[in-house]
C-alpha cells in the first residue's frame, strides 16, 4: 500500500511541475499579450492561477496520505488491530500437563440449603451446641474439642481422634474450617451435607458416646436458655429436635471459612500477595498436576480416589495401607500447613513429607536421589498406563511447601477469632 502511494505522489508531482510550466507559457505567451497587461498584471493573473494548482496538488498528497493511513492518523483501535502484538509468555497455569487451569479465589461466605437459610440467630445457636460438652455421654467432649478453631486451624493435632473416656479413633480429625464448600465430608465421604455430618460424632460410641437421640432432644428442651435461643433461630412454634440441632450447628460452621488468604488476594489482583517461592510453587502445583483432584476454590474435586494410587516407598514407612479400604475424600488444603499431622491415619508429620508422598503414590514422580520408575503396562488395555517422569528435587518440593502456606487463611495468620467475623452471611 505505502510503495503504490508513493509513485502515486511521484507521477502527481511531475503532473504540478509540467502543469506549473504550461500554465507559466500560457501566461506569457498567450493571456498577457491577447489582454494588453503590463508586466504587474502578468503577476498577479500568473499568481492567481498558480495558487489554484499548488491547491489541487495539496488536496491531491491529502488524499494520498489518507489512503496510505500512516498511524498517526488512524483511530487507535485500528492502528492496533494492524500492529503485530507478540504473544506473552504463558500464565501460571498454562502447563503443558493440564493445559490452561484457572485459578479461583475461595467465595466470601458459604452456601446454604433452601430447607436451612442462613440467619445469625441460627448461627449463634450453633455456636453454643457446638461448644457445649454437655452434648457427650461423659461431659468432657465438645464439638470444638475436636476441632480446635484457632490452634490447630479447625482439627485436633493428634494423629488420630481422642473421644470420650480417651478412646482413639480409627482416623484422623479433619479440619471443620472451609467445610462447608465440600460436597461430601467424613474421610468415608459418607455425610453429603454439614446438618447430616453434625449428627455423626455426637452418636459415635468413640467420639461424644450419646446413646438415645430422645434424650439429647429433651435435655436441650429442658434447658431454658436453649429454648430460647431455639425460639429466636427457628420460630417459637418449630420443635427442639436432632433436625433442627444438626441445621443449628451447620449454620454454625458456615461461618468457619477462610477467604482471605495470601493465595485468594493474588488471585484477586493483589500482584505482590505471594513471594516468588510461593508463586514458583503455584506453577509446579498444576504443572506436575495436582490440580487433577486438589482443584477448585477450595482446592478439593470433593471426589473419593484411591490412595496410595502407585507403588510407592512411602506404603510400609507409614502404614497406608492399614486399612481394607483405600479410598478416601480427597481433602481441601486449605489451611493445610496448620493441620499437620496428614492423611486419613495422621502418619506423616510434616508438610514436607506429605508432599514427598503425594507425589510418590499419587502422581508416580520420583524424588532427588532415586531413579525413575520404568512406565507401568496396562495388560488390560494393552497401553503404558504412567510413562516415566523427571525427579522431583528438593528445592521443587520447598517451594510447593511455599505455595501450600499461601493458602493459609490471614485470620489464622494472625491469631485473630473468625468466630462469625468476615465470612458472617448478610441477612
């Protein structure tokens, strides 16, 4: 386009030069003496007329510039759209494992269920149940006992449950905080609700021992404060029940939510809310594909998947297959660096380890030091069902450590009680 426009300029400067000249002949030689003017007069017709032709070859490059449309007189949107833009460098979760994962941020407050709308006399009624040892066959249990809020981030510290008279649990204690975004909970993936999950542990001879759910019903009718408080979250005419003590304590637990975190305030356009440890971490966490189960804004597909998946030198260390069963829910892991010790038989001390184990038994990754694992064949469907993968070093697992501390809530941070605080629903 711009070399046409230019001989095009060429050939119309000829045409003014030679178009200049005949007009100049014209004057002198045919105009002038025909008119009898003097030699001023020759001036001023050969000016007029010469202004006219420098004004048709200004008009004339006009629109020989327009046509050429140099940038800078052509509307941005359009000079850009011709402006070859260099494609850039690919995001955090453009991987080539996982192709293009999005990242989310977790909810500001919690989902409720038609039949138990959220209400902050609910809430505080749950708060209560949930604190109250009385709810245990030998009073000395409590709801919270088990999962400790703020000190161990919403599960117990201990390798598995203590429940009255010290009986130890079969598992591990989940983590009560961000609950209320799971599908299924229980490590069985047995409860497909918070009000059917609040029922299980008061009844369980292992955790709070409560026999006849009659009695519990009538303790609480007996108890004046709770019929009030009763009154006020659910209506003076609606019955004091298990029903309505499970609705009570998972209005409760919708409240225990963490969604202010590092990882949620980069994720929401705060650039510099996570270190580059953290965010070399965020890279290799869908890179090596931990995003195929820990996905979503609470980091949980909320499915049940077998565990340990791949042989794996870590299956005698820590006893994971100690049970018949072998698949369990896969947890959140949000606020993972809190609730050591890990997995359904609290085996693993620490984050590091669990990090070791998840990508050894899960995602079939060697560690530093050992050698690959050959591909493994699938005789069924006549395919190499896991091909060989690079090691995972020590630095790698250091910084997707980095990036699972990002996931910790700031109101953990700091110590600070969350007790109905910014995730509390508006009425």
């Amino acid at each position: 386009m711009h070399n046409n426009t230019f001989h095009l300029l060429g050939i119309g400067l000829i045409c003014v030069i030679i178009g200049a000249g005949l007009l100049l002949a014209m004057v002198g030689r045919e105009l002038a003496p025909g008119g009898g003017l003097t030699a001023r007069g020759r001036w001023l017709l050969a000016t007029g007329l010469g202004t006219g032709v420098i004004a048709f070859a200004a008009k004339l490059a006009l629109i020989l510039f327009i046509l050429a449309r140099p940038q800078w007189l052509v509307a941005p949107s359009i000079a850009l759209a011709n402006h070859r833009v260099e494609p850039p460098p690919p995001a955090l979760y453009d991987t080539p494992a996982s192709g293009r994962y999005v990242w989310q941020a977790l909810p500001l407050q919690a989902p409720s269920p038609a039949e138990n709308p959220w209400s902050t006399a609910k809430a505080a009624l749950g708060e209560r149940l949930f604190h109250d040892r009385r709810l245990s066959a030998d009073g000395r249990v409590a709801c919270a006992d088990c999962h400790a809020l703020q000190r161990h981030a919403g599960a117990d510290g201990r390798p598995r449950a203590i429940g009255i008279h010290q009986q130890q649990g079969p598992r591990n204690t989940p983590t009560v905080w961000n609950a209320a975004f799971a599908p299924a909970l229980f490590w069985d993936a047995r409860a497909d609700s918070l009000e059917a999950q609040a029922l299980g542990p008061l009844f369980n001879p292992k955790e709070m021992g409560l026999g006849d759910p009659a009695e519990l019903e009538q303790w609480v009718r007996d108890d004046g404060d709770y019929r009030r408080e009763f009154a006020a979250a659910f209506g003076p005419q609606s019955p004091i029940d298990l029903v309505h003590i499970a609705r009570a304590i998972a209005a409760y637990e919708r409240t225990l939510i963490t969604p202010q975190s590092p990882y949620d305030r980069f994720v929401r356009g705060e650039q510099g809310a996570l270190t580059p440890a953290q965010l070399r971490g965020m890279a290799l966490f869908a890179e090596v594909g931990c995003v195929q189960c820990h996905s979503g804004a609470n980091f949980s597909d909320g499915t049940r998947r077998l565990f340990p998946a791949n042989p794996t030198p870590f299956d005698a260390r820590y006893r994971l297959h100690e049970e018949a069963n072998r698949t369990w829910r896969v947890p959140s892991l949000r606020n993972v660096a809190r609730t050591a010790p890990y997995f359904h038989n609290g085996a693993v001390a620490t984050l590091e380890e669990a990090v070791r184990v998840m990508a050894s038994a899960q995602l079939a990754l060697p560690l530093a030091g050992q050698a690959p694992q050959p591909p493994l064949w699938s005789e069924a469907e006549q395919a190499l069902a896991a091909p060989a993968r690079a090691p995972l070093d020590d630095a790698q697992v250091a910084d997707l450590v980095a990036f699972l501390h990002a996931l910790t809530g700031d109101a953990l941070q700091s110590g600070e009680s969350e007790l109905v605080g910014l995730a509390r629903h508006q009425e």
